[in-house]
C-alpha cells in the first residue's frame, strides 16, 4: 500500500511496517507546501493509528525523534504563514487600501492645515493651501527668494509677513517635503485602487466608479457580503448614524449613505436624490452581484441606469408642494 506523507512517498505492508521509502529534500517550504496539498486533496492518507515519527526514523528522513519534532514545527509554521499570506484576498488588498487612504487623507489634512498656519506667518497673502503650498515652500522657502517672472512676486515684495530666518527656512522646508511626499502617497493608493477595482470588480467600477466602489466594499467587509446586501442597504450604507438617529428618534430616514458621492445624486436636485439613489442602489447590487458570482462586464449597465434616471427626472420636474395642514381639532381644556 503506497501513502503520501509530509516528508515523502512511503510503501507500507499490512502490518503497516515500511517496504520502501521516496523521503524528500528537507527544504521546509517545499515540505509545507506539501503538507498543505496533501489537506487538500484527501488521498492516499495514512491508515488511523500510522506512526508517522517511527516510519520517518525506519526510513532515515531524521535522525532522532527531537529531530522529527523540530522539523515538523518549522513545516508547521511556515504552512500556517502561507495560509495566512493567501488569506488576504484581492477585495481585502482593496478594503486595507481604502483604510489606508483614509488615514493618510487625515494626516495629511491635519498636516497641511499646520503648515498653512505656520507658513501664513511669514506670508499671509499668497493665497495658496494644501499641496501647492507646500510645493511653494519646497521650491522656494523664503518669500524672498521668489523670482520676478512669478504671479506671486509683487505680493511677496509687499508682503506685511515676518521675516523668516535661515533656521526656520530649513524646518519649513522639510516640513513640507514631508506634505508633498503624502500627497504622493495619497495618489499612488488611489492608482492602486483603480486598477485593482478594474479586475476585481469591472461592473461596480463602470457603475459606481472605482472610489465609490471600492469604499462600499471596504463598508460591507468583502465583495462577496456586498453582493448578499439588498439594494436598501446599499443605498444607505454608510449613513448609519442618520439610520438609528431615525430608528431611535423617529427621525427623517436617510434617503442615501456614502453613494451620495456619486455625480448622478449630488448633481440632482433635492426633490430627486432619494429616487435617485434608489435606482442607482438597485444597479449597484446588480453589479456586485454580477462580478461575485459571474465576473463578467455587463456594458449596459451604464446606459440603463442613465434611461432609469432620465425617466425619473422627467416624471419629477418641480419640487414637490406642501401638503396643507388639516385642521387639527383644538385640545380640551383641562378642568380645574
């Protein structure tokens, strides 16, 4: 009876002694690797009640049994490691990088609002903020070193800002070098997230866009709980405050969450938005859908979610009017 084992081919009697042996090199990735094709397939197991650690010493693949131990906890290991490696999903490689992106938005914010604070000392009248800020700092530091063919020239020669001397020069300086790297940061993720939406999710991206997309599957956890959500929860995923705020204290109900950044709501009137958002919720699902269990492009997508909104802008070209107060019967007066 032949069986295939973590550390070779083995050839075993009846009684279960070893007739013949194929040990492998002791390379512990190939070894776990190995292991971990053998849980996978099921065949050619070892009978219940092998020796495992006996039949690797009658076959010499180790030594001693400390030996037979110690390896198998290094193949073990490094299985498990590669278990974990795999576990990290192309949509999980996108919800860490929309985690990602959020974070470096706000230290870079937070950063860039400093240095316009601290910058607008020395010259409160350039107008400028965030990154082209600090790409002026970098480039020329001192108001004083801007040369005269720049628009901001004259404004720097009468400048009511202090002087900024060499030392706090050069802080600055690295202080925005520092900005402009994030800001660099910041667009490499956003690459990064397009492309990987285009493969993960073509019929989302075509729909929602990849940012959009890609933040409503970082909401949801994965594609494919994105794709079990009914289109009433997509339209207000990310709303969850205004949701129990509504639950809680008979609130408005929130008529969208985070798809409110998609041109076809915000652009709209607000008489609009909640139909909108209800149509365009709808195709969302679809999409998810369609690249969770399919993973192909459906181009009409697109177009038929544009007839579904133009239906609707047709069906509703005024503000709705108020409805007049009924004349509510006046209360009893209570008696003395």
């Amino acid at each position: 009876m032949k069986i295939d084992t973590w550390y070779g081919i083995l050839e075993i009697g009846s009684k279960g002694e070893v007739l013949a042996s194929e040990p492998f090199p002791k390379d512990i990735r190939e070894l776990a690797l190995r292991s971990l094709s053998l849980r996978d397939s099921r065949q050619n197991l070892p009978p219940e009640g092998f020796d495992l650690k006996a039949a690797a010493l009658e076959c010499k693949f180790v030594e001693s049994p400390s030996e037979y131990y110690s390896l198998l906890h290094e193949v073990t290991l490094d299985a498990a490691k590669i278990q974990v490696s795999e576990a990290l999903t192309p949509d999980q490689r996108i919800v860490q990088a929309v985690e990602a992106l959020d974070d470096i938005n706000e230290t870079t914010n937070s950063l860039s609002e400093r240095l316009f604070e601290w910058y607008g000392g020395y010259f409160p009248e350039s107008g400028l903020n965030g990154e082209s800020l600090a790409l002026f700092i970098v480039k020329y530091g001192s108001r004083e070193n801007i040369a005269p063919d720049d628009p901001l020239y004259l404004k720097a020669r009468d400048s009511m800002g202090a002087k900024l001397e060499a030392a706090d020069e050069m802080l600055l300086k690295g202080f925005a070098e520092s900005v402009c790297s994030l800001y660099g940061q910041r667009r490499q993720i956003e690459a990064y997230i397009e492309s990987g939406m285009e493969v993960l999710a073509p019929n989302l991206t075509l729909t929602a866009g990849p940012m959009l997309g890609a933040r409503l599957i970082s909401i949801a956890g994965s594609l494919e709980k994105l794709a079990a959500f009914p289109s009433s929860t997509i339209q207000v995923i990310g709303a969850s405050k205004a949701l129990f705020k509504h639950l809680r204290d008979r609130a408005p109900s929130p008529k969208h969450g985070v798809i409110y950044s998609h041109p076809l709501i915000n652009t709209s009137p607000w008489w609009m938005r909640g139909k909108i958002a209800r149509a365009l919720a709808a195709k969302l699902s679809l999409a998810a859908r369609i690249d969770f269990y399919s993973e192909k492009i459906d181009p009409s997508l697109p177009e038929k979610l544009e007839e579904k909104i133009q239906k609707i802008r047709a069906l509703n070209p005024r503000p709705p009017q108020k409805r007049p107060e009924s004349g509510a019967k006046p209360k009893k007066k209570r008696r003395k």
